[in-house]
C-alpha cells in the first residue's frame, strides 16, 4: 500500500498527483462563488440535432474520463472542452438533458478536484509533511465546511424563490439556474468526500 500521501485513491487519482505547479493560481473561477463557468451554449455550426447529440455523448465521455484522471494543475483542458460544448449544436431539450448533466457533473469534479488541492493547502500549511490518513482526513474536513456552506445559499436561494411564488411573482430563471448550480456543485463535492473516504479506508 502506497502512504506517500495520496495511495489508494484510484477512482480520483490522487495517487498521481502533481505537485509541481499551478495550485497558486486561483483564476479558474471555481474556488469562489463566481459561478464556475457558462453554460450558454451558442449555435455553433449548423448540424441536424442527431448529430449534436453525438456530439454532446462524445463530449461527455471525455469530460467523465478526465474527471477520473489525478488532479490537474492548470484548468486549461477542461475549459477547452467546455468552449467546445458551447459550440457543439443545438438539440432537442429531452434528448441532452441527461447527457448535459453528466457533462457539467464532470467538469465540476476537474475543478473541484483541483481547487480542493489549493485550498487544503492554504488551510493546513503542513499539508505535505502530512501522512496519508492525515490529508485525506484534511481533504474530508474541507469539503465538509463547503458543502455545510453550500447547504445555507441552496437554503437561500431556495426560500427567495419561494418568497417570490407566494406573492404571485415570476422567478427569475437566472435565480432558478444558481439554485441548480448550486446544488450540482454539492452534489460533487459529496462524491468526493464519499471516494475520499473509501480511499482512507483501504489504507
């Protein structure tokens, strides 16, 4: 068993990591609350709607690849991939909503993997002196603040929103898009404590 500080995590990779560059750079726009990335999608090409949807599954698929890959050190793949998507084509809603999904969920587990990296670090300044146990342990304790965090701005958004249909108001669909934004990012980072954990537990 590997206790260099990260052994058993096959299914994230942190056993690979990269510890030579680009946990300073925060420009990423997913370590704060800034939204982490667009979602609009331009028009791209024009393409019959089964081909966008090929397109979208092909896109997908390496965006779950990556997001099962060790953390990385710079982001300039995942955005490459998401400037893709923007100009992938036009679908029916019901054919990509799911294939949309699984997209989003992994780019967010590129970027929250590697955010998690630069943040543990900033937290705990002794990090890698830390043995396995002790950083995975970090990384749990982490990811817990966020999510706990999380939970109160879904809470918010989530009574906003209700304030506004009480009082016979239309909700504002960009309210209604952080709100899933917002709970798609939890949903990551509680996937990847649960991963975090299994790997702790195999040491």
């Amino acid at each position: 068993r590997d206790r260099s500080g990260g052994g058993g995590y096959n299914r994230g990779g942190y056993g690979d990591r990269d510890r030579s560059s680009g946990y300073g750079d925060r420009s990423g726009g997913y370590g704060d609350r800034s939204g982490g990335y667009s979602q609009r999608q331009n028009a791209g090409p024009s393409m019959p709607p089964e081909e966008a949807v090929a397109k979208k599954k092909e896109l997908a698929a390496r965006a779950f690849s990556m997001s099962k890959q060790p953390p990385v050190s710079d982001l300039e793949e995942v955005k490459a991939l998401q400037e893709e998507w923007k100009t992938s084509g036009r679908a029916p809603r019901d054919l990509i909503l799911d294939i949309q999904e699984q997209f989003f969920m992994a780019c967010d587990m590129v970027y929250q993997k590697h955010f998690l990296e630069i943040n543990v670090r900033n937290s705990a300044t002794d990090f890698d002196s830390l043995g396995a146990e002790d950083q995975y342990q970090a990384k749990i304790d982490l990811l817990d603040e966020q999510v706990a965090s999380d939970q109160q701005e879904i809470d918010m958004f989530q009574e906003n929103i209700n304030r506004v249909k009480e009082q016979g108001g239309e909700v504002d669909r960009m309210l209604v898009g952080k709100l899933q934004n917002q709970k798609r990012r939890m949903k990551v980072k509680q996937i990847l404590r649960e991963e975090i954990e299994e790997a702790m537990a195999e040491l």
